[in-house]
C-alpha cells in the first residue's frame, strides 16, 4: 500500500451510497494504518459501508418495571444490611418471608 492514503467510516459527515454516510481519515505509514484498522477503519469504501449495515443493534436490558419483585441480588444485599444470615438453598420466596420476618423483629 502506498502512503498517505485515505481510510473510510460509516457513518461520517460526507454523503455516501443510498442511506449511507462516510467519514475519510488520511493516514501516513503503516503503524497509523494498523491503529486505525483496529479503531474501526476500512480500507475501501465499499468495506466501510458493508461492515456499518451488517452491524446489529445494541441489545437493550429491558428497564424492571417499578412495582416489580426485587431480584435476588437486591434481596442478598438487604439481608447483608439487615444482618440476616442467609442459608444458600433457600428459594427466592423463603429469603423475602425471612427478610421480613427479620425486619419485623427489628422494627420498635
């Protein structure tokens, strides 16, 4: 490969193929060319533009709805604080029961 030479994104500020856009990066030698083939870079266009429509979406953690159960990590954490020895067999339902029980027996 000969040096400078462009290196291509999708997307960028130049308008690109049908629903594309591209962002160009000049780069002198060959340890600017691996760096930036590492950062996401492309060698052609055509490779630049394939790689950002076969990217899939992100997977989003749906958000717990406000008036759900705790999750087990929350009833771990609130048993820790409240100093409840907690026995690891025990299923979800009999740690919220003895969470309680103990918070009860706390409570003036």
């Amino acid at each position: 490969m000969e040096f400078p030479t462009f290196l291509y994104r999708c997307p960028g500020s130049h308008f690109g193929p049908p629903g594309t856009t591209y962002g160009t990066l000049d780069v002198a030698g060959e340890d600017a060319l691996q760096a930036a083939l590492e950062d996401g870079w492309h060698t052609s266009l055509p490779e630049a533009c394939e790689a950002f429509l076969r990217k899939p979406e992100p997977v989003r953690e749906p958000e717990p709805a406000a008036d759900a159960p705790p999750t087990r990590d929350e009833m771990l954490e609130q048993a820790n604080r409240i100093g409840l020895k907690v026995d690891r067999r025990w299923n979800d339902e009999t740690l919220l029961n003895a969470i309680v029980a103990k918070m009860k027996e706390q409570t003036p």
